[in-house]
C-alpha cells in the first residue's frame, strides 16, 4: 500500500520528534479537601470499647501520639456510655489537636440490635469530633487490613501486631486501639498511593 509525501513527511516528524515521558495510565486520587495532615485521629466505635488512636506524620516513619480504649462496663446503661465516649473523644482532641478524623465504615451486622448499638456509638463518637470542626473519613475494615497487613481478612492480632512494628510500640496495643491506629495509618497510605477509589467523606 503506498503513501503520499505529506503522509511520508509527518511520519518523519514524528519518529524525528523527543521521545514524550511516560505517564501512568491514571493520576494519584488525592482525598477531595483534604490537605496533607500531620495529626491523624483514627476512632475504632464501639458501645463498650470504643478505641482510638493519634499519630503525628515524620520521617522516616509516622509516630504515635496517642492510644487508648473507652472502656464502659457491661452494667452501664447505655446512654451513660455514649456520654462517656463524647466526653473522652473531646478531651483527646483538646489535648492533641488533630486535624482530621477517620472512623471504620459501616458493616453489615446480621443481627439488627447489634446494628442499632454499633450506630449509637459511632454517632456519638461522629458528633463530638464534628463539634471540633475536623473533616471525617471512612475506611472499609478489608481496606485498612490490606494497608496494614496486606490482607483484607487479617485477624485482629496479626493487624495489632503489625501496627506495633511500625510505630515501633514497645508494648502490642489493644485491640481496639490497635484497631484506630491502623486507621490512622491507613489514611496515611491512601493518601499517598495511586488509587481510583479515594477514602469516602462523612
């Protein structure tokens, strides 16, 4: 098949032409809004053991700041352990100060009191990081386990032990608030990953 001189001359540009840069099939998704944080507060919502954890972004490695767990007895009523979530949450962020919250997305309970329980203290832990004026994020829990571990059904021990290594804890955190820390780590590695699906706003 031939071809005319006009189309014989643009195929000389072109292989005469600076070879372009290669670019990746598709753009870092940064988190919409979202700046890049150094004070992460991840919250593990939960009626009897609500965890959380703070950490502080730095090289080589991000550190802990905080950690703990909102422990509320099984003979308190309920309505006195979401006052207690509130009123810890508050007293974390007045110390600590950080600047943007991420919580663990919802999940499907097969039994409906649980479901209603979950959400009560996920809602009082919601309102009192809200009240602070922090943005709010959710991570899927199979999303964090493969941040952390590298897989999305890892036991609690395996992500707790994980997230010992890397803020270099000297004791394994509890597993609720090994649960928030990861969180919080997570969010740090969403933020700086190639990622078509960014962390989804509350």
């Amino acid at each position: 098949m031939g071809i005319t001189p006009q189309q014989f001359q643009q195929m000389q540009e072109r292989l005469g032409s600076p070879k372009r840069a290669a670019r990746p099939a598709f753009e870092p998704a940064p988190l919409v809004g979202v700046k890049a944080h150094q004070v992460i507060l991840g919250i593990d919502p939960s009626l009897r053991g609500t965890g959380y954890g703070v950490i502080k972004l730095a090289k080589p490695n991000p550190q802990p700041v905080a950690q703990g767990v909102i422990s509320c007895p099984a003979g308190w009523e309920r309505s006195r352990c979401l006052m207690q979530i509130g009123q810890t949450l508050r007293d974390v962020l007045r110390r600590h100060r950080p600047e943007v919250c991420v919580v663990e997305g919802l999940f499907y309970a097969q039994n409906l009191q649980t479901a209603l329980i979950m959400g009560e203290a996920r809602g009082a832990a919601l309102a009192a990081v809200a009240e602070a004026g922090l943005d709010i994020y959710e991570l899927a829990p199979r999303k964090v386990k493969q941040a952390i571990v590298g897989y999305g059904a890892a036991q609690k021990l395996a992500v707790a032990k994980m997230v010992q290594r890397m803020l270099r804890l000297p004791e394994q955190p509890a597993p609720d608030a090994a649960d928030a820390l990861a969180l919080a780590l997570a969010f740090v590695h969403e933020q700086g990953r190639y990622s078509f699906q960014a962390a989804k706003r509350v």
